[in-house]
C-alpha cells in the first residue's frame, strides 16, 4: 500500500472537521468527513511547528503503516500536507477502549480473554512477519472497532513502532510495566519485546491487576528484570492452569526461551478449549478500578522513573531515534506503581 502525501492548501477543502476526538504530545486527532462522501476518518494533524527534531519519529509512523494491511490494526488510510500540517487520515474505531468495554459487559470469561488475546496475537504475528516491532503493546492501544458486542479489537499507535531490517534493536523506549527485561537492561532486542507485553496485557486481563508490582520498590523495574509474578489468590483460583501456563511462556525472561506469536497462537489456551467459561468479571473489574485509576501526577510519575532507570544504566534516552519524547508521550495513564491489589 503506497501512500502518497497529497499537498494541500487548506485540509478544509479536502474534509469537514465534525469535533475533536483526542490530542498527544505534538498533535490532535479529529473526527473528518471526506468532502464529497459520508466517509469518516479520524483525522491526526500535526503541527510542522511541533515537528522540529522530530520529524524521524512521524516519518517511520507513516513508513511503517504504509506496510501494514491486517483486520484487526487500525489502518491509515491517507496522508495530506499543507504548509503548516501534516495530516494522517486513520481508520475511524468507535469501539472504545478495553478496560472500558469490560467494565459495560454484563459477563466476562476466561473465554473471552483468550478470544481478545488471540486476535491481537494474530495482528502482531502479522507485524512481525514484515519485521515490524510494535514496542509499545498496552491495553489503551487496543481499541474496539464498532460499539457492538460483536466487535473485532484493534491495534492502534504506531508511533514507537520500528521496522527491523536484520539488525537487533537497541533504543529504550515503551511503557513502564509493560517493558520486557532485555530492554531494561540495554541489551540488544527484538520481536520478543512484543510478547512480553501481551503476556503483561494477558495477565491484566484475567484478574485486573498488574503482574509486576512492590511496595518496597515503587519503580517496577527490578521485579520486571526478575521476572518476579505471582498468581494471587483468591483473583486467580477460579483461573484454569492452561492460562497460567500460557502467561508463564510469554512472561518468560530469556527472550531465547519465550514464545513467538506463532507459538502463542498453538497454545490450547488459544486454539483449543483450555479456557474456562466461568464469569469473572465482579473481581476482573473491581481490580481494574483499584489499580487503574487516570491521575496525572501517577503518568508524571511511570514516565520520569522509567527515565531515571535508563539513566542509572548509562545511557542517554536518546538512541535509534532522532528524539526520545516517546517515553514521556507514550506513558501509562493508569497504572499505580507499587500498588498492589488491595485485597
């Protein structure tokens, strides 16, 4: 898929601006409709302005999601620039987030987390089959496509994401607590960094808490870099052993030994029936209000302590990338470091 960027005078003239739906570090998100047709698209439209020294970062977005065609990864659909903009026409979701959703759902089973987590296997195996890393794998990046109940998730923001040409990769960047150990340690790394997310996200999904968390060490890191989860009890003891094994091969800490997403995908866990039917949703969305509350001074906070880890390790946040605004711009908005689930 090849998209040019379509120079412009004024985005106007292409769509009409309904409302704004978001904004981030450098840029707003509002919803469009294509002139001449009832088409919708959430329009990202960047300020050159803010671009400066930046530009690689929005650069290897486009080049990246120029290659990616895949059901469940939000699409772009076109690229225009004026003057003082560049604007990227995304595919609109208006499913909502996950936590959201799980929250409305009347039921919500083992089941139904192995059937989310698949799909996002599948969209990710996709993406590393083109030698592209997500790198930043969290649960406010999947997204609904439609409000139904029916609807197919979506994996949303390539703004980390990296196209591994042969070479391992060597920036740090991500979000705290879903960062794999190689990464926190400077080492070289690669797809592998993607599962260990989705294990993070997997767990979460299946109590409403964080795997990795202590009171005694409120930056995370060094339980991360351990490995160091338990499953708790009594969030876990009506979780069938298949998902746990599941977690265990994704949350493994050697990256050498970890499971590759097509491994995932053969987990019975996935392709079978190992996952249990059981409702679980009172304790799932108790914890995930507890442990995931939106506070600003809790993203201030995962962001700078991720920051200060690098640095104790010697090296700048500067890397692969021309800027490292990423780490900032990309931080959890809930997570409540060293908080444990009050039981």
């Amino acid at each position: 898929m090849l998209l040019l960027k379509k120079q412009t005078e004024d985005i106007s003239s292409v769509y009409e601006i309904r409302e704004k739906l978001g904004s981030g570090a450098f840029s707003e998100v509002v919803l469009a409709q294509e002139r001449g047709s009832a088409h919708l698209v959430a329009l990202k439209c960047i300020p050159k302005k803010a671009l400066r020294g930046k530009e690689a970062l929005v650069e290897n977005e486009i080049a990246v999601l120029r290659r990616v065609s895949h059901p469940n990864i939000v699409a772009l659909e076109d690229v225009h620039e004026s003057p003082s903009h560049l604007y990227l026409a995304m595919e609109l979701v208006t499913g909502g987030e996950l936590f959201d959703r799980i929250m409305e759902r009347g039921s919500y089973t083992e089941k139904d987390a192995s059937h989310l987590v698949g799909q996002v296997l599948g969209a990710v195996s996709y993406l590393h089959s083109l030698g592209i890393v997500h790198r930043d794998l969290k649960p406010e990046n999947l997204l609904y496509a439609t409000p139904f109940e029916d609807s197919k998730i979506m994996v949303s923001d390539f703004g980390l994401s990296k196209i591994q040409a042969g070479n391992m990769l060597g920036t740090a960047c991500g979000t705290p607590g879903y960062v794999a150990p190689e990464l926190l340690e400077q080492k070289p790394y690669g797809k592998a960094v993607d599962v260990w997310a989705l294990g993070v996200i997997s767990y979460i999904l299946l109590c409403g808490y964080p795997p990795f968390y202590d009171e005694s060490d409120p930056e995370l890191f060094s339980q991360i870099l351990r490995a160091s989860y338990e499953f708790d009890s009594p969030f876990w003891d009506d979780i069938s052993e298949s998902a746990k094994d599941f977690i265990r091969h994704l949350l493994e800490r050697d990256p050498q030994k970890r499971f590759t997403c097509q491994q995932a995908l053969q987990h019975l866990w996935i392709s079978g029936d190992a996952a249990l039917d059981k409702d679980i949703l009172g304790s799932v969305s108790e914890q995930i209000q507890r442990n995931f509350a939106r506070t600003h001074w809790k993203r201030a906070f995962n962001a700078t302590s991720f920051l200060r880890h690098i640095r104790k390790l010697g090296q700048s946040p500067d890397g692969e990338e021309a800027t490292r605004p990423g780490m900032a711009r990309h931080s959890h908005p809930g997570l409540q470091t060293g908080q444990p689930p009050k039981w």
